[in-house]
C-alpha cells in the first residue's frame, strides 16, 4: 500500500506525531471552539480561517461538512457561522441530569405556586422530550415524563420553534403536521403568525391541541445567545387553566425559565 509523503514523515519524525490525533477532526474542532466563543451574530470564514491558522479553502471545506451535519449554521444573508442545532442537542443531552438537578426545586415551586402541573422539556430531533415533571399530591393527572410530543401541538413545541433560527424551523415543520383536535393548528402560515406572538409575549399557550381539554402555557429556557435549551410549561385541565389566566401563568412561567437558565449559566 502506498504513502504519502506528507504521512511518511510524520511516522518518522516523532515531533510531527506526538499523539496519533486525525489533524482534520482538530481543524474541525478548533473551528467549532472558535464559533462558540465568538459574537451571537456568527462569524465569517475568513475570520474563522485566520483564528485557526488555516488556508480560506480549507476552513470553507471543514464548515460545509460541519453545516451538512447541522453543527454549524451558516447565516445566508451574512454567511456567517454560528453553533447549529446538532451541536445543542448533543449539549442537552449530556446535560439532561444536571438540568433536571438544578430545575427540580424551581417546577415544585412553580407547581406550589400554581396549583398545576409543572414540567420541564428538552429539544430532540424534530420534537420535544419530558424530562421532569411536578404534579399537585391532590390532583389527578397524566403522566408526560418521557413522552416524546408533537412541537406544533403543545405550548411547549411552540415555545422552542419561536425561538429557533428560521432554517431550523422550517426543518421541524417539514413534515406533514397531524391534526389532533378541533384546534391543532396544521396551517403553516397561521402557526407562523403565532410564533411571533409567542416571541412578542415570552410564552407560547395551548388550547387543547393535543387533548382536547388540555389548556397550558410554556416558556423557553434561553442560554448566553439567546437558544432554548430547554422549556417550562404549565398545564391542566381546561376549567382549571382557562384563557384568563394564561397571562398570570406566562408571567411565573418566564420567571422559572428565567431561574432555571441562571442556576445552568453558574453550574
């Protein structure tokens, strides 16, 4: 089998192979390190290319392969880089046990507080996944720990798709949208104008469009760039969360997101 000369030198020279490191998966990661430290509104390839001590060509290669894997996302007005989504969920996904840790404490007082079910998502591939969940001891309720649900039927997947960049958005709603009640909505345009509600406001409200008498509130858990990591909803049963008091509970909803996403930020 042939070598290269390049390769030929490193097995022989011991200063150019210290640890058997794939030199493409370094420039890979230093570039990765180099986008994360950097502004929320990305970088530029020619920044990233000098920061790293590599050619133009070979940075754009490395960013490509790691935008077709969604662990970078290019601006396309700007083509400047930011952490993509696979990249996050990877980070939730190591982190679900310290987040549940550190939330535990604030869904039992929200929960107290409200009377309500009190839960805590984290973003999968193309939904959402209950890791926590604080049910009122008087209560009757489901159970959602560990359900995976639809985003575009729950407060909760509308809090995290307002939030996301419009790529990923358009990723997530991609797919047919089922219809599971009266009020699901699976009219793409209309549940766009409702996601720019949900920004406007800080919450996202369901109307049982999962379960038909299931109403409840969710806002997101925001990391330094302003990317949900997680979400908080509250939730019941329709006469116990009517649309009077989804303001109230949007408020106390925002405020543990808030404490969650400050407790995560010093852990």
């Amino acid at each position: 089998m042939r070598t290269n000369a390049a390769e030929t030198r490193n097995d022989q020279d011991p200063s150019r192979a210290p640890t058997g490191r794939v030199q493409s998966l370094d420039r890979a990661a230093a570039l990765l390190n180099a986008i994360s430290a950097g502004a929320p509104e990305g970088r530029s390839a020619a920044e990233l290319a000098v920061e790293c001590g590599l050619n133009r060509a070979t940075a754009w290669r490395l960013l490509a392969t790691l935008e077709h894997h969604s662990m970078v996302e290019r601006d396309p007005a700007t083509n400047r880089y930011s952490i993509g989504f696979a990249i996050a969920r990877m980070a939730t996904s190591a982190g679900v046990e310290g987040l549940v840790r550190r939330s535990h404490g604030v869904l039992e007082r929200l929960c107290g507080q409200t009377g309500e079910t009190a839960n805590l998502a984290v973003p999968q591939r193309l939904g959402l996944t209950y890791v926590d969940e604080v049910i009122p001891p008087v209560v009757l309720s489901a159970r959602w720990l560990g359900r995976q649900v639809p985003i575009h039927a729950t407060s909760a997947g509308k809090a995290l798709l307002a939030w996301l960049p419009e790529e990923e958005v358009e990723a997530m709603l991609a797919q047919p949208l089922p219809e599971y009640t009266g009020t699901t909505r699976t009219d793409r345009t209309a549940l766009r104008a409702e996601l720019a509600e949900v920004r406007a406001n800080g919450y996202a409200v369901s109307v049982g469009e999962l379960e038909p008498h299931l109403y409840g509130v969710a806002a997101p858990v925001l990391d330094d760039h302003r990317r949900p990591f997680a979400i908080v909803s509250i939730w019941g049963p329709q006469d116990r969360v009517p649309r009077p008091r989804f303001p109230e509970l949007g408020e106390r909803a925002q405020r543990a997101a808030a404490e969650i996403a400050a407790a995560m930020s010093t852990a």
